[in-house]
C-alpha cells in the first residue's frame, strides 16, 4: 500500500468518529429544533381542525361576506388578510377624505414579500400570503429557540415554545397576516443585539418595521444598550447611535418617502390609522393614559394584558435589561396606539420576555407545562373557529 493510500485509509477510519464528536456537540442543538417544531406542529394541527370544525360550530354573523376562495385554508383570509391582498393585486389606494378607509394602514413589507411569492410559486395572490406566512411562522419558532437557549439555558426552550405556540393569537402566524413576517426580524434582531452586532440588528430592526409599525420600540432598546456599552467612548457612542438610529427607522423612514412621492402625503397612514380607529392619535393616547382604555375593555382582554404586564416587569430580574425593557416596551406601545381590544393579543405575541419568564418558571414543573398548555389548545381552537367564521378576534 502506497503512502497516499494509507493516508486516505487512515483518513476514512477516522471520518465516523468525527461525526460522531460533531454530532454529539452539536446534535443536543438539532434535537431542541425537531422537538419545538413538533410543538408547533401540534398547536398547527389546533388550528387546522379547528378551522374545519368552525363552520359546524359556528353560524357566520354576517351573511353575504366577502371569501378569498372556495377551500379550507381561505378561511385564514380574513378581516386584515383582504386588505393585504388588495394591496398585492392593485397596489396601495388612498383618499384624503374625512374618514375614509385607506390601505395605507397597513405597511408595505408584507404584501411586497407576498407579490414575490406570488409570482416564484405561481398562486393566487391569498394562496401567497398564506405561504409567506407559514413558512415565516417556522423561522420564527426556530429563531424563538436561539433566543432562549442564549438568555435562559436549553431546559426552558421547550416550555416557552409551547406556551408561544399554543397561545390562542398565535392563530394570527397561519393567517394572512403580518405578524410573522414581522417576528422574523424582531428576534434576529434581539438575538444579534445580544451579540452587540449593533448595526445589523438595527438593519433587522428597520425591516420589521417596514412590516409592523409598533417595531419602533426596537429603537430605544437598541440605542439605550450603545449608550450603555462601557467598552466605547462617547465618541463611538454618539456615531454608532446616529447610524443604527437611521437604520432601525429605515423601514418607516422609507415608507414614509413612498407615501410623499405616491400620494404628497408622508403620514398618511397615521390619518387612515384614526379612520379605522374613529380616534385620533391624541384620543387614543390620552384615553391610554387615563385608563379609559381599560375602563372599555372586556374583561378577558384586559385581565389578558395585565397578566403579561406583570411578567415583562418581574423578567428585569431573571433576563437582560435590554430584553426586558424590551418587553416592557412591546406591551406599552401598542396600548397607547390600540387600547385594550380584541388585537391585544395579538400584540403581545411580540412580548417574548413574558412568554421567556414563564418558560423558566416551568423549567422543572412539567405538570405546570402541560396544563398551561392545556388550557392555551382550548382557547386557541376557540379563537381560530371564531376567526375562520369571520368573527373579530384581532
């Protein structure tokens, strides 16, 4: 046997144990995904027969109502969802008259990413939303993953999984909506922000919020952590801050740009913002600030905020700063624009620190795990019935 011979011999008995090496430091990683996934899965299967249960269950409140078409997964085209997918097929339409209902509302990212599909998978324009965000939904809980195991350890990963996952306005990442797109580049956001990758995570924060425009909140958490990184001079500090503040507004900033051009109007969207609310921004405000918002409130969405007010606070002792304030900020934004409705929950799917807390307190407490669950399947299976009937659940 030549020397090269024995070299690739010698090469090929050695391969199986460095898989096997590579496998063990990095299979614990693999497993965690399979096993969140198949969480996800689970609370997806909620929603799918749930959906095909709605019409049995439920009578529709309206009749004559608009479908995006004749099968199953039309029924996750609702409310939101029809805008969007008049913004994929004709583009944005806005009217300056007093009250008027505008697409504008409704920010451009979505239906953008959603025309691409569009056009790559060759489906209707619905069909497309409805990819865009499922697949998107997949990232999410995989970016979900990353972000517990970096902040609490890998025992807390599965619970907080399967609290998000089963959380009844998780709905809301099957539908045509834009939450989970939008989750996608908040969490790389918070990942990378972790890792003090300031300018990317800024840029991620930019791109969620050319989807959602209560991401800003990214953009004080980011700024306070530069400000607050001992290992820079205020020099450093100052042009760091001034560059990751334009890129985390860059998704607004851009917006706003293509509103002036379209329309000569750059807030627009706050203006279709008050039609739809019957509120301007001031009484919406002020109506959050002086607790009327909870005065109006149903109970079930208003004890459901309180709850997650209590956990974003109590995180600041078991999470980052940064990550709680971040949390903190995720609650607060929305219900000073929104008040206390049927859409809170949907907000605080954003609110990870709180699902993250819980997570940890579950950790050892498998029976606390799997009743909470429990529970979120039941309420989760209701809210998606509802919903597919073109009931208003957010």
């Amino acid at each position: 046997m030549t020397d090269a011979s024995r070299d690739t011999a010698t090469w090929w008995a050695r391969r199986p144990a460095q898989i096997l090496r590579w496998l063990a430091v990095h299979g614990r990683g693999w497993r965690l995904d399979v096993a969140a996934l198949i969480l996800f899965a689970a609370s997806r299967l909620v929603v799918v027969i749930a959906i095909d249960f709605g019409p049995l269950l439920l009578p529709e409140p309206y009749t004559g109502k608009w479908l995006a078409g004749p099968q199953w997964y039309h029924r996750m085209v609702r409310w939101d969802g029809r805008w969007y997918g008049g913004i994929v097929t004709d583009g944005y339409q806005y009217s300056d008259a007093a009250q008027a209902l505008n697409s504008i509302n409704f920010f451009p990212l979505y239906p953008l990413v959603s025309a691409a599909m569009r056009v790559l998978a060759r489906v209707d324009p619905f069909v497309a939303m409805l990819l865009v965000a499922n697949l998107c939904s997949v990232i999410v809980v995989l970016l979900l993953v990353r972000l517990v195991k970096q902040e609490i350890g890998e025992e807390s990963v599965l619970p907080t999984v399967a609290l998000f996952s089963f959380f009844p306005s998780s709905m809301f990442l099957s539908a045509a909506y834009s939450e989970s797109l939008c989750l996608v580049f908040v969490l790389l956001s918070l990942i990378l922000l972790a890792r003090h990758q300031f300018v990317v995570s800024a840029a991620m924060a930019g791109v969620s919020l050319a989807a959602r425009s209560t991401s800003i909140v990214l953009l004080p958490v980011i700024l306070s952590v530069i400000a607050l990184t001992p290992t820079m001079t205020w020099p450093q500090r100052l042009s760091r801050i001034a560059v990751c503040g334009v890129l985390a507004a860059s998704g607004l900033l851009a917006y706003m740009a293509y509103l002036w051009i379209a329309f000569g109007h750059p807030l627009a969207f706050v203006a279709s913002q008050d039609a739809f609310h019957a509120q301007s921004l001031s009484q919406r405000i002020a109506s959050a600030v002086t607790l009327e918002a909870f005065r109006r409130a149903e109970w079930p969405e208003a004890v459901q905020l309180l709850a997650f007010v209590l956990l974003a606070v109590a995180s600041f002792w078991r999470l980052r700063f940064s990550l709680a304030l971040y949390g903190i900020a995720a609650i607060a934004m929305p219900y000073l624009l929104d008040g206390v409705t049927r859409s809170t929950g949907r907000y605080l799917l954003a609110c990870f620190p709180a699902f993250m807390l819980l997570g940890w307190i579950c950790r050892t407490r498998p029976w606390l795990t799997i009743a909470l669950t429990a529970c979120l399947a039941a309420l989760l299976f209701r809210k998606t019935a509802l919903f597919s009937q073109w009931y208003w659940e957010g």
